[in-house]
C-alpha cells in the first residue's frame, strides 16, 4: 500500500487484482528503469534459457 499510495486496505484490495503476466510485465518495467536496458536483456536471455 505504501507503493500505491492507498491509505486503506479495502481500497487497495479493490484494485489489487492483477494477473501474472501484469506483475513479471511490470517488474520489468521497474527494473528496466532502475537498472537500464541492458540488465534487461540479461533477464529476458536467462528467462530463454529455463
């Protein structure tokens, strides 16, 4: 909640349904911003690779 900016756990709740595919999309998102392009590809090529 503290990430979303919701003060209440029953708001948070009432948006806090995402799928799986949005949560690995968003993680990438965030870790590409954070970490910039290229530790992207590092994730995308080892996610290949399993």
């Amino acid at each position: 909640m503290k990430i979303t900016g919701h003060r209440t756990e029953a708001v948070y709740r009432r948006y806090a349904v995402v799928s799986e595919a949005d949560l690995r999309e968003a993680l990438q998102k965030l870790d590409s911003y954070i970490y910039g392009d290229s530790r992207r590809a590092a994730l995308d090529d080892r996610r290949v690779s399993m």
